[in-house]
C-alpha cells in the first residue's frame, strides 16, 4: 500500500510539474484565433491586426481560422469545446452570451464557458435609410413609425449581431417597432437598402460611408460614444435624445478553463497590441474605435452587465 501512494504521489508530482512547465513555457506552438463571421468581414479584419502585433512581439504564429456559420454558433461551439490551454481562441461580440438564449441548441453557457482576454474595439455604426425617405433626424423617423404602425421595415443583418442589439434597445427605449426583415450579413442589407426595399438598417461605418459620401443613403444618428470622425454632423444616438443607446464592441475570449498564469499571458499581450500606435491606427482605419487594456476583472463586469442587459431583449 505505501509502494502505490508513493507511486501515486510520484506521479501527481509530476503531473503538475509538467502542468507548471507548460504554462511558463507558454506560448511554444501556433495559436488559433477563430473568427466564427465569413472571412474578409470587419471582425477578421479586427482580428487580423491584433494578432498581427501579439504575433511578432511573441514570435510565435497565430492562424486566423475562419469558421462561419450557423449565426456564429459554429466557431463559437468550437472554442467552447477546446482544451483550455491558451491556444484558441476567440474573436467575436457580444453575440456570444445572446445566442444562447436565441437558439437554445447552443452548445454553451456563456458566464461559464468563457472568458473575455480583451475587448479590442468599440464597434462604430450608424442609422441609415434611403436618401428618397423625407426624413433628415432619427426623432423624425421615429414619429413617422409610429404614427403608421407596420409600415416600415427594418433590414436585420442577423439576430444577436451587434446591429440587432442596438436596434432592440432603441426600439424598447424609444417605444415603436418595425417589420423586421432577416438577412445574412450587412452587404445585402445595403443594397436593399439603397434599392428602397429596406427602410431602416443600421449597419458599419465602414460600410456605410462610401454610400453616404455618394448619396445613395441618409445618416442620422451613429451608434458610437462620441461623434464618428468622418460624420461630424451627425450626432450620436444618444445626442439625438436616446441616451440608453447600446454601442457594442468586439473582443477575444478563451475558454473559461484556461489557467491563470496563461490567461494573464493572453490577457497582457491583448493590452500592449492596443498600445501600440500602428495597431491603433489600424484599427480606427477600420471605422471602429479602439479599445484601452482593461483589467481582467473589469472585463469580466463588462460581460456580466452586457448579459443581463442584453439577454432580457432577445427573450422570446
């Protein structure tokens, strides 16, 4: 019996001095950094230049795997299935703690699967309808939707998205609804949209611009924290008179599993690639506005007040 506790003890030893080797060590091999959107969307984009700089500054690389589908659900699952061992990752919103609740086939629970290493932008979007729609303000479209219930329509990029979200909550808080009208992703919305057949979108700057600036389209209020740089005139959603606006963001996550020490690695890599003036003007390039390094604690306030704020809306 002692002969096999102290084998039992031996190997315990060794076990966790492998474990300790391993996390010191860390990182000693490619990382995966899933991207659960189509590639060349702006959330590979935002990824891209993150993990371009924690790439180099680690000497390791980092893949960007692409795994669309299923509203995100499939690359999600995927994560959340992984060894949480520091070397997958996760690039996505806030999608991933609504989508649950969405389509309760999910595969995972976001407060318990996973943690948020680094929110690495704040997403900049913006209110648009045709340039035929007689409106100039968002408060205008919104008495006319509410004086002809039903009548106008809503082009949804995809429930859970950031749009969506931001839609919902400026539905709720302002008090009218439109027809909503699904589809896959921004880019068709928009070419509803500058076709008539969309009344209201609200979609990325990025996308949005290169209409507004040709006329096609009307701006009339941006869901951001401040004023967007390239619309000076347009107020944001909260100067518009609905100050409850959502503005988004998009982050990193591990699973929730993964130890400390690598998680701290992660954690600090995330935060020196947000510091980085290249990165920052990267990312602002991008039409969203940066993230600052935040505390691991602040980010894990940050997910559980967006969960309870957001999972209400989306309840059926």
């Amino acid at each position: 019996m002692r002969s096999w506790a102290a084998k039992l003890i031996g190997i315990m030893l060794c076990v966790t001095a492998t474990a300790a080797f391993s996390q010191a060590s860390f990182p000693d091999r490619v990382i995966r950094l899933v991207v659960p959107y189509p590639a060349g969307g702006i959330g590979d984009v935002i990824a891209r230049i993150v993990a371009d700089h924690v790439s180099q500054e680690w000497k390791q690389p980092i893949i960007i795997d692409a795994k669309p589908g299923g509203n995100s659900n499939i690359g999600t699952t995927y994560v959340a299935n992984s060894p949480p061992d520091g070397y997958t990752w996760l690039a996505t919103g806030p999608a991933v703690l609504v989508n649950p609740t969405l389509q309760p086939d999910a595969k995972w629970v976001p407060m318990r699967d996973f943690k948020l290493a680094g929110v690495t932008v704040w997403s900049g979007s913006v209110i648009v309808v045709p340039e035929s729609l007689p409106v100039n303000s968002l408060k205008e479209f919104i008495d006319k939707a509410k004086a002809q219930p039903g009548r106008y329509n809503f082009g949804n990029a995809g429930a859970g998205t950031s749009t969506d979200l931001s839609a919902r909550r400026l539905f709720r808080g302002a008090g009218f609804t439109l027809t909503d009208i699904g589809y896959k992703g921004q880019p068709p919305v928009i070419l509803d949209l500058i076709a008539g057949r969309v009344d209201f979108a609200i979609v990325s700057l990025g996308l949005a611009m290169p209409h507004i600036k040709n006329g096609k389209i009307k701006a009339l209020a941006t869901f951001t924290n401040q004023r967007a740089q390239e619309l000076p005139n347009i107020p944001t959603v909260a100067e518009a008179g609905y100050p409850d606006a959502y503005v988004s963001w998009f982050g990193i996550f591990v699973p929730a599993k993964t130890p400390q020490a690598v998680l701290d690695k992660i954690h600090a890599g995330i935060g020196r690639a947000l510091e980085d003036p290249v990165v920052k003007e990267r990312l602002v390039a991008s039409k969203n506005i940066p993230g600052d390094p935040m505390a691991l604690p602040d980010l894990a306030k940050l997910m559980q007040r967006d969960y309870d704020n957001l999972v209400p809306l989306v309840k059926p």
